[in-house]
C-alpha cells in the first residue's frame, strides 16, 4: 500500500494560520468541504468526530507532525489531507510526554470498518515524515504538485499487515547497567511507563527494570521467610534503599529474561503473548538492537480504538 495513491492536489494546504490545535483543525476541515463536496453536508460531525479523538490522546508522532483522524458513520471514501501550518504551534507527543512543534498535519477521515487502513496510513505516514530529506523538501515548497511529488518519491510501500512497527513507541526513555537507582527511578517516574529497556555500554538491549525491582532492594532480605510482618510497622521503610541509591548500579538488579519480537511480527501474535502471558509490555529487539516497545494499551489505543 502507497500514501499517494489516497492523497491529491486538492488535498494539500499550504501555510495555514491558527493559534492553536483545534483550531488548525477546524479551519482545515472546513478548507476540506469547498473542495470535496461530500463533506459539505456532514462538517460538523466530521470537526465533531476528530476533536473528540484528538482530545482523548494526542496524535502527535514527533517531527513537528500530527496525525488527526476520524471514523465516520455514512461516509463511504477515505480522504487523506496535508496541512503545511504557517507557524509552528505547541503541542505535547503523548507517547513521550514531551513538547513538539507542530508544522504538518496529515488529516484522515474514513468509514467506521476502515480501521486496519488507518493504521496503515498511519503507518506510512509516520515512515514518510521520519525522512528528514523529505520535510526540508516540502518545507520551502509552494507548488502542491511538487509536494505531491516528493510524496511519491519518500513515501515507503507499507504492507497490508498489522504489525509490531505500526504500533510501537520509537522514542522510549533508555537505561544504561551502570546507572544507579536513584538515575532509574526518576526515569520511572517521568516516563510513567511500566518498565523501561537496559543497554549495555555499546548500546546492545540486554533486559528491562521495573519498579518491581527498585521497591524489592528496598525489602528487608528475611521478609520472604516471615509470616507475620506487623513489626515492621515500626521500622524504616526503604532504609537500604536510601542507604545506596547513589552507588548500588542497575546491572544488580535489572531483569535479563524478557519478552521480545521482531518488528514484522503481525498483532495477533502480539495479542497472544499479552493474553497467554499475561504481559503487559514488549520489547521490539533485533539482533540485540532495539525498535520499541508495546504496551497493552497501545493495542486498544492503536487498533481497537483508532
């Protein structure tokens, strides 16, 4: 599957001024109806549709690109727009919880049974964009036709199935072996994932740490063997824990045995994993070298509920 092959001139807008988000969105949509008269009489279920979808989670992907969408009951085509913004506009990349400047937006709309071609576009899309060659092109470019073009000439066939690269989150906080507990647990914490990939010093993945891990050090070691814990009540908590967070290192503690997969590998094998092993992450390594991460959100927020 080709992104040019759903996208035409008319579809692409140049230098499109707004403020902020919503309105950016509103404004192309409605640029959208003088040009596709089939959205003429559905618009505001159309800016409806894609505001709330936008404002359940950020579709922003990185790169200064977003990608808002919206599935649509009685509309029977899928549309995918360019917006080209005039000036960038501030908006948080969910995923990573961090800060971009916005200056594309790729608008799709299609019929409610067109999820897997959405994510599809998605997944072209965010293929494409990742070129930086390809946005300084359509930075600079007046002429739609060209940006059309330079589309053909980036874009990236995109196979029919689902799979761990459509959905995976790229830009995953990292934690070398020789960090201390301290460095990991205020990662932890600032990228409120549930774990987070270990590298060694050549940047090889060799397992994951938790909080599991950092709560389990700070465990008196005999806990395990006792029935009754009321006396520790009494005690410290953690005293071992803030004895040596600055000099006990993560390659002490880190989990070595973990769940992987490629990045071909289709979303029901993912599915299985997380159901059989009741896993609530995995790793994308291969070769040692690491892709992303899937959380078991990411199936209900990139495939069930797109």
């Amino acid at each position: 599957m080709k992104l040019s092959t759903y996208m035409t001139e008319e579809f692409i807008f140049l230098d499109i001024d707004s403020n902020d988000i919503d309105s950016l969105i509103k404004k192309s949509i409605d640029e959208l109806a003088k040009v596709d008269k089939k959205l003429v009489s559905i618009e505001k279920e159309v800016t409806e549709t894609v505001l709330k979808r936008e404002h359940e989670i950020s579709t922003a992907i990185g790169n200064g690109v977003m990608i808002p969408h919206g599935r649509l009951g009685g509309y029977d085509d899928i549309l995918v727009a360019l917006v080209r913004v005039k000036k960038p506009i501030k908006y948080e990349i969910a995923a990573i919880h961090k800060e971009d400047d916005i200056k594309y937006m790729f608008l799709i709309l299609a019929s409610k049974n067109k999820n897997k071609l959405v994510l599809k576009l998605m997944s072209a899309i965010s293929k494409l964009v990742n070129q930086k060659e390809f946005l300084d092109k359509i930075d600079i470019e007046i002429d739609k036709n060209k940006i059309l073009k330079y589309i053909k000439k980036y874009e990236k066939d995109v196979k029919d199935t689902i799979t761990a690269e459509d959905i995976m989150i790229k830009d995953v906080e990292r934690v070398y072996e020789n960090e201390t507990l301290e460095d990991v647990a205020s990662k932890l914490v600032i990228s409120d994932l549930p774990g987070l990939p270990v590298f060694d010093m050549f940047d090889n993945f060799i397992g994951e740490i938790t909080p599991r891990e950092l709560i389990e050090y700070g465990l008196p070691k005999y806990m395990s063997l006792l029935g009754d814990m009321s006396f520790l009540a009494t005690g410290e908590p953690f005293e071992d824990y803030f004895k040596n967070e600055n000099t006990v290192k993560v390659n002490e503690l880190y989990r070595k045995s973990v769940l992987t997969v490629t990045r071909k590998t289709p979303i029901m094998e993912l599915s299985y994993l997380m159901v059989t092993k009741s896993a609530t992450r995995l790793y994308v390594v291969e070769d040692n070298k690491f892709y992303g991460m899937i959380l078991r959100k990411d199936i209900i927020k990139k495939v069930l509920h797109i």
